[in-house]
C-alpha cells in the first residue's frame, strides 16, 4: 500500500511540473517573438542569428493621369494646373505653344513627356501633324522625327504615342524608336489606340521602362462620364496596384478630375506621374 501511495505521490508531482513548465515555456517563447526586433532577426544564448520572415510593406494603389495634346490651346492647359496633384502632360511637337507648354508644366510641378505623332489606322481621314512617323520610313528617319521632337521639348522625361493605331503595331517602327529612348533614358507609355500594338514589347526588349494606357477618360465629353471613366481606372489601379489614365485638356476634364481628388483619396489611391507606373 505505502508503494502505491508513493507512485501516486509521484505521479502527481510531475504532473504539477508539467502544468508549471508548460506555461511558463509559451510565456518565454511568446516574450522572444513580442520583443523581437523589427530587423526580423533573433539570437540564440550561443550568438547564433535566426533570420525570421518578415512581411512586405503594403504600398498604395498608384493611378497615372496623363494629359495629352498640350501644345496647342494655352487657355485650355493652364486650366489644368492648379490640382496641387501629380499629372502629367504630353506636348505635341511642332506646336504653336510646344516649348511655353512645357515649361509652364515643369514650373507647376506637372511631369512633361513628348506626345509624338504616329501614324493612324486609315490615315486619309485625318488631318496629321508635321513630322509623323509612318510605317515604311526607314529607322534613321523615324529615329531622327524623333531627335528632333525631342529638342523642342524641354524636361521631357518619357514619351507616348499621338494617335499610332497602324504605327505602333508595326515591329520596326517601334523598334527604331526605342533605340532613341533607349539611349537618351526615357520611358515609353502606350496609348495604347491599338489592340494590336507591339509597343510595350518592343520597350521590353530594348530595355526600356513602360506602361499600357488603361483607359482614355474623356472620349465622351460629359462630367458625368469622365467621372465614370476616373473610377473605372481606379477599379484597375486598386486590383492591380498601378494603372494610367489619358485625358485631354477640356474644362470638363479639369472640372471631373477636380471634383473626383477626394474620392480617389479616401478609396486610397495615390495620384503619381507616368515615370512613377512604368516599369
């Protein structure tokens, strides 16, 4: 009989050890992890370094406003500035006010880019600019519309395509316009007026940061609409984590994008410039 008390006994002390040790053990392993550095680093007693995994930080969804054909109405552009937000603002060279546009831009903390001329689907039916690149030139001479668009424009930072439907699905063509983007360190974004385009392809293989137009917001002038189209471009950035939108320079634009900032602020989103989408 004193045997089996003394087992008991012993049994139940151990099982006292346990229900002390355990708890104590989670407290000390919890107490490691809740004070451990924010490096995602932990020492063992011995000074051995235990990397643990460390979460990416969550950036904001980012959506690129673009407004083309800067260049031509300056009553029209300086309606845009004034936003306090990052646009950007794409010139047309060979404007009546290419180089004041731009200039005007940078002076209001607006990004510039070149908006040059390409060659349209069914190029008959519209009236084109100077100096637009079409298919069949040869790459010197689409390379040197090019050079010489640049010139025009001061603190161009990257460019994207006026028009370009048949121009921008064509290999050569855009492969000799990235050799010049390539070498002067542009970026390139797509208007993307093509389904066909091969323009991001191209940038890709040059080595050239780019970006695909998600949607042209303005095609019905319309507040109502222009609105819509912001919000449609915002569904894209916040599901994708980046999106760009073009407009042109119309009062209602300026008026929808003005009316639309808090909006696109409280869903999160972050106005940024073209450069800050491309990659």
């Amino acid at each position: 009989m004193k045997r089996l008390k003394k087992k008991r006994n012993r049994k139940k002390s151990h099982r006292k050890i346990y229900f002390i040790v355990i708890p104590v053990g989670l407290i000390f392993l919890g107490a490691i992890f809740f004070f451990a550095p924010t490096s995602g680093s932990l020492k063992k007693p011995d000074g051995q370094v235990i990397r643990l995994p460390v979460p990416p930080l969550s950036s904001p969804p980012k959506l690129a406003l673009i407004i083309d054909d800067g260049g031509y109405g300056m009553e029209d552009f300086k309606g845009m500035l004034g936003t306090g937000k990052r646009m950007t603002v794409a010139v047309l060279p060979n404007s009546s006010h290419a180089r004041e546009t731009a200039l005007l831009a940078h002076e209001n903390g607006l990004e510039v880019m070149l908006h040059l001329p390409m060659e349209p689907k069914e190029g008959e039916r519209y009236s084109l600019e100077k100096e637009t690149v079409r298919v069949g030139m040869n790459p010197a001479t689409i390379q040197n519309i090019l050079e010489k668009a640049l010139k025009q424009i001061p603190h161009v930072k990257g460019v994207n395509n006026h028009m370009g439907s048949k121009a921008t699905a064509d290999p050569k063509v855009m492969e000799a316009l990235m050799g010049v983007l390539k070498k002067e360190g542009l970026f390139y974004i797509d208007s993307n007026t093509s389904p066909r385009t091969v323009g991001p392809e191209a940038a890709r293989k040059a080595g050239v940061a780019t970006a695909l137009n998600d949607r042209f917001i303005d095609q019905e002038k319309k507040i109502r609409a222009i609105k819509e189209a912001i919000r449609r471009a915002m569904d894209k950035a916040k599901q994708e984590g980046k999106a760009v939108a073009i407009g042109h320079p119309y009062p209602q634009t300026r008026q929808a994008i003005i009316e639309m900032i808090p909006e696109i602020e409280r869903e999160g989103i972050q106005l940024v410039f073209a450069s800050e989408v491309v990659g």
